[in-house]
C-alpha cells in the first residue's frame, strides 16, 4: 500500500503549530499475490524513467540511463487510462518485467494472463515466461512469443501456463531480439484458467446484404455454440 505521511510541529503558546512538511511517499512491504484476479493498469505510479508498478521487479542489461522497462504516458494512445509499460531492447541487450510473487497456493499451470499489447514495427515482439527468481535473468522460461497482428493498434493477448511442470512464482516479460526492438503492454490480469475457455481467432467472411460466414477457434471439445450479434 502506498502511503504519504506529512508532519509539524505543535509548538504550543503564542507560537501555535508549524506549517507541515513536504510530503514523504513510501509504501509497505510487499506480499504475495493470493486472490484472483489480480490486475495492473499502471494508472498509479506516473510515468517516466522512474515509473514503475510497485511491487514489480525488473531486470536489464543496459547501462544507460534509460531505466528499461518504465512506465509511459499519453502519447502513445493507451486503451484504458493514459499509461503502458513501455519494453525496449536492442541486438546486445535485454529487458524484462516480473510481476509480484504469486502465492504457492496458486500454482502458476492453474493460471492465465490476459493483456494488451501494441508495437510500432512488424518486426517486434515480446516473450511471456515465467522466472522461479525475478532477479536472475537464468530463471527465465518462455512460455509463448507473442506480436500483435498490427502496428500500432492495440491487441488482446491470452496466454494460458497449463503447460508448465516447475515451481515459479512469477510471471515475467522480456524484451530480447537480434535488432531494436518496442513493447508497450497494458490492461494485464491474472485469474484461474475457466474450465470452459473462450473461443478465439473470430473472423468474418463472404459477407453479402444479408448473409455471413462466421468461424473461430474452439479451444474445448464443444459441438454447439451461442451466437450474439448485433
């Protein structure tokens, strides 16, 4: 929990009080993620090189002073809010991004990830993995690489741990490409994988004045489906 805390002085008398003092901001420890969902909007924090989610960690190889990864603002047109986690990494260096620590009690192949993600080059891209350490760039294990379909047009992801076997405790994002390569992501969420998954990939065709071809990915075993148009 973030907190800012003020103080002055009762001097008492003719004196009275001080005026209060500048405002100190600190927040209180961490703890582990335990209820679902869980969400980041990066709303809370600013933006700018020293942007950052509380209670996320970060890893990087640069040595600039671009602190990568960082929270960003407005001008780049954001779903929800103003603000993105912005990624950004070149042919010798990495960033990444691990969320707080997920209980054990929620073992991370009980869950899925859902967020959105825009780039501004056909080329870029961004690995969904978990970490066992999020201060040990080693740890890291992909999960899947993910690219939004489009330039800059933000995309919804969802990205299912199912199939991990290991004991990690954090989800994580890296930025690593053999060129420059941009991320923002935004609108993430963490929650139990339904025992009934969404269909995906709808797309529409053949379209005429009064008919349409609908299809989709069906990510169960279903043979029936509802339709709602409108």
């Amino acid at each position: 929990t973030m907190y800012d805390v003020y103080v002055r002085t009762m001097c008492g008398g003719d004196d009275g009080n001080s005026e209060w003092s500048t405002v100190y901001t600190f927040a209180t420890e961490c703890e582990e993620i335990s209820q679902l969902p869980y969400t980041e909007t990066f709303e809370d924090y600013g933006d700018g090189y020293q942007a950052y989610p509380v209670c996320w960690d970060k890893i990087r190889s640069f040595t600039t002073t671009n602190n990568y990864p960082y929270i960003i603002g407005t001008q780049n047109s954001t779903p929800n809010g103003e603000n993105s986690l912005y990624f950004y990494s070149t042919a010798n260096n990495y960033s990444i991004a691990t969320t707080p620590a997920i209980s054990s009690s929620l073992p991370i192949n009980t869950l899925m990830a859902t967020f959105k993600l825009r780039k501004a080059s056909a080329a870029y891209e961004i690995v969904v993995g978990v970490m066992t350490d999020p201060n040990d760039r080693n740890t890291f294990v992909p999960i899947e690489t993910l690219s939004p379909t489009a330039i800059n047009t933000w995309e919804e992801f969802e990205v299912y741990f199912n199939n991990y076997t290991g004991t990690a405790q954090y989800i994580a994002f890296l930025s690593e490409r053999d060129a420059a390569n941009y991320m923002f992501l935004d609108d993430f969420k963490v929650e139990i994988i339904p025992t009934c998954i969404r269909p995906k990939d709808v797309i529409a065709s053949n379209e005429t004045s009064t008919t349409v071809t609908l299809s989709w990915t069906e990510r169960n075993d279903a043979t029936s489906w509802n339709i709602e148009y409108g």
